[in-house]
C-alpha cells in the first residue's frame, strides 16, 4: 500500500529578486516543532502554480482560496492535506527522506 502523508500546502510570493516568483512546499505534520518541508517546487507564473496545486489534487474551491491569499499577502496556506509518496514523487517533489537514502 503507498505512502500517505498529512501535511501542509505552503504556497509563498516573493516580491523581489531574480529567482522564482513563487515557491510551493509540502510541509509533512512532524512532532515537536520543527517541521521541515518534504520538498518544493519554483514556479515563475500564477498560472502555474494554479494548474501545480491541481496535479496534487487540490480541489477547485481550496485553490481559489490559495490564488485569494496570494492576492491580498505573500503566503497562503493549505492545511490538512493528504498526499501520496507517488504524487509527491510525480509532482516533482523531491522527498527528504528518499534523498537520504539514495545517499
């Protein structure tokens, strides 16, 4: 049976600099205090992290609360996802975990 992890969808807007206009991470729920994030993708475009939010399988009314924060801050939130290892995989995210092990 695969993987399935409970976390958080962190989704933050930089305002200046060269790199990526957005980053997105899965944050997994850890206990104590600090939870690390289980991986993270760049992204240049809203569009892009609209149609990234989708391939997790984030539903349509939480990725228009997501493009909502965005539009009022610089950070929005996604709390109490569900996300397979295979997902995370697929997605591009690369697991901290896994990294260890192929070390």
């Amino acid at each position: 049976m695969a993987s399935v992890s409970e976390g958080t969808i962190r989704v933050h807007r930089s305002i200046a600099g060269t790199g990526a206009a957005f980053r997105v991470a899965f944050v997994p729920y850890a206990e104590g205090d600090d939870a690390k994030p289980a991986g993270e993708r760049a992204f240049n475009h809203l569009q892009e992290v609209r149609a990234f939010l989708k391939v997790l399988g984030i539903g349509a009314d939480y990725i228009k609360d997501v493009l909502r924060q965005l539009t009022m801050g610089r950070s929005a939130w996604v709390p109490n996802v569900s996300i397979s290892e295979k997902v995370l995989r697929n997605a591009g995210f690369v697991s901290i975990g896994n990294l260890a092990r192929s070390n």
